[in-house]
C-alpha cells in the first residue's frame, strides 16, 4: 500500500529514479529512461546493475559500489561517482540511495547535493503522512474486527445459556428416572457448553481490548485469598480426575498486589487451566514467594508437553496453537494466552514462559511491590 502511494510522487520528479526490490527494478520513470537511454527496452524485473553495466562502459569497479550500497544495512546512503568524462554524460555522478520499508529501495540520481537534500526532506515528509494513513487504517480494521466479534459472541452466548439452563434444568427434573447413558449425555452437554461459552468470553474480553473499551479499575488485593484460592478449589475436580499432584505452597508473609480484580482472575485462571490441560501426569505446582528485589513471585510449574522453542516466539499470537487442524490433542483456540499477555501489560505484571517439549512448563508472574514484610512463614496445601 505505502508504495503504491509513493509512486505518484515519484513520478513527478524530474532526476531519475528506481525503485528496486533488492536488485530487481520494480518501477523506473522517464528522466531514468532518457538518461540511461533505455528506449523502448523493458526493464521491469530485470536486474538494476545489469542495465546499469552498459551506461558505465562495464567498468565493474562502478558497477560493486551500486551493489554494495543498495544491500548496505544503512537506511540512507549519499556518495558521488566521479571521472565520468568518458560517457560523455558529466564528471561528476551524485546517488541517494533510501530504504523505502524492509522490501522497497530507492535510487535516485542527482548532480546537485542540495537538491538531494531538499528531496530527502519531502521523502520523508511524504513516507510519515503515508505511513500515518496507514496506521489509522489499521485501527479502523481493528475497531472494525472487534466489533465483529462482540457482536457475533453474544449472538453465540445468549442462546447458549438459555439452552444449557433449560437441559439443566431438565436433568433436575428427571433426576430419578435418567438411565446411565442419558447422564453421560448431560453430561457431555454440560462441558460442550462451557467450552463455547469459555471460547466466547474470550472473545468479548479480547474485543474489548482490541478497541480500548475495557473497564480498569485497579485495587489493594490478596492474590491468595481474594483470586488464587477460589480457582484453585474450581480446578480440584479436574485434577483429581486427571491423578495429578495438584498443590500450592505460600514462602510469603504478605500477598497483597494492586490490579484490576476482574483481569486478575482472568489471568489467574488461564494459566491455570493451560496447566491442568496439557499436563496428563504428574503434577501441577504453584508457589509464592517474595523476589530479592521485594517483588511478589507467583510460580506455576507443570509436568506438561511443555512448548517447543521454535513455538514459544509465537506464543502470544491470537488464535495460535502449536497443534493445527483437525486432529490436534487439546481443545482451545489459542486466545486465552493472548489476552493474558495484554492483561498483565495493562496492570504492569512481568509474565515470563519457560519451557521444554515433553518435560513442562513454568510460568511466572511478577507483581511490582515494596510492602512485603521481611518475615517468611510457609503454609501449603494438597488438593485431595
């Protein structure tokens, strides 16, 4: 898009121009043509130091300085050819080269270093408005994608609940004429519903966050008593059923933090739940203890499938899962690390991930704090 827009701009310049991806000639107006004598020779896609080799007599002393400064590392580079005499052009060559983005470059010949810097100033003054119109494109798309998403999650989730209420409901009322197969059947219904509506509320939180609606109000908590405790009582039942070692342990005097209560509990509650997920033996530990620097460290630590170092770059990615399609293992749409991430950037909590494939994860949450006491004492508990 930024250089579709560039293009007119370049146009209307009369000193000749390229635009080169790397070396390939992607754009080339008229002065470039009437300078090198191009005619009516076809020079998109054709390499930019191959046309260049017969305007400088192919002297490829010439011909490697073009190279390397096209493929330099630099945004801007400015430099003079001299001792042209012998093409009968001028004796002295000026060339601005400028990165357009990370793929677009361009080249642009001048006899005039003034006019050079004059051009590098309207260069740029035309990349910032462009790239400025770019940005708020982008917002739009974002507004609009979030939009979308609100609107269509509580299409999903009014219906849903209403159903679930009612086969609920229903359950209650045959209680004691329901065979064993039916009660799987409520049962299945049961965690169908809950999957979709977690999915959805997902989906609203992350949409709030995409368009900045989301309500902030952060307060004095205990992270123990007033978050952690009532989740992990939610996820005992799972555990258990899953045999694993499902405990906690507190090495802190004071757990006291200063957050948004509803985004800590989310956040709280979506490692916690990654954890019971991908872990099918073994353990799921979580600690709290007090950092030397004063900050308040809570530790959760599985025995899991772990994450594999080519994965855990995009681990923060919306609706990315190391396993794709069909057939992957494990349930989820890969939202709830996401909007973890962005949940703890806005109450300024350090998230860390350490991992190994087949051997676990480790996730770490570091609270910003200077009142917790120097005294330790230890409590700990098993989920039984």
């Amino acid at each position: 898009m930024l250089i579709n827009d560039l293009l007119g701009f370049f146009s209307r310049l009369e000193e000749p121009i390229f635009i080169l991806n790397k070396e390939t000639i992607e754009f080339v107006n008229y002065p470039a043509n009437e300078f090198f004598k191009l005619g009516n020779t076809q020079v998109m896609g054709e390499n930019f130091l191959s046309i260049l080799l017969p305007f400088f007599n192919s002297k490829l002393n010439f011909i490697n300085i073009f190279k390397q400064k096209i493929n330099s590392s630099n945004d801007s580079e400015l430099f003079e050819i001299s001792d042209l005499g012998f093409i009968n052009k001028t004796d002295k060559l000026s060339v601005s080269i400028n990165k357009i983005d990370n793929t677009y470059t361009l080249v642009h010949f001048l006899t005039n270093s003034l006019e050079i810097k004059n051009l590098n100033k309207n260069f740029e003054r035309e990349k910032l408005i462009l790239n400025e119109k770019l940005k708020k494109s982008m917002n739009v798309a974002n507004e609009m994608k979030a939009v979308f998403l609100n609107q269509v999650s509580h299409e999903i989730r009014t219906p849903l609940s209403a159903m679930l209420s009612f086969a609920s409901l229903i359950k209650e009322e045959l209680q004691e004429h329901i065979p064993s197969d039916l009660e799987t059947g409520f049962e299945v219904i049961k965690r169908g519903g809950d999957r979709v509506i977690r999915t959805v509320d997902l989906m609203l939180n992350m949409s709030e966050v995409l368009t900045n609606t989301f309500k902030f109000h952060p307060q004095k908590l205990n992270l123990f008593e007033d978050v952690f405790y009532n989740i992990f009582e939610k996820y005992k039942n799972i555990a258990k059923d899953k045999k694993l070692n499902f405990t906690y342990e507190i090495h802190s005097n004071n757990n006291d933090v200063f957050a948004d209560e509803f985004m800590l509990v989310q956040i709280v509650d979506n490692l916690m739940n990654n954890a019971l997920k991908f872990t099918n033996s073994g353990e799921v530990k979580i600690l709290f203890y007090s950092h030397p620097n004063g900050n308040l460290i809570m530790e959760i630590s599985d025995t899991g499938i772990g994450i594999s170092e080519e994965f855990i770059k995009n681990l923060y990615q919306p609706f990315s899962q190391e396993e794709q399609g069909v057939l992957r293992k494990y349930e989820g749409n890969g939202l709830g690390l996401s909007l973890t991430k962005k949940y703890c950037e806005i109450n300024k909590i350090d998230l860390r991930v350490e991992s190994l494939k087949n051997v676990g994860t480790t996730v770490y949450l570091e609270f910003e704090k200077n009142f917790i006491d120097s005294s330790i004492k230890k409590t700990s508990a098993v989920a039984n």
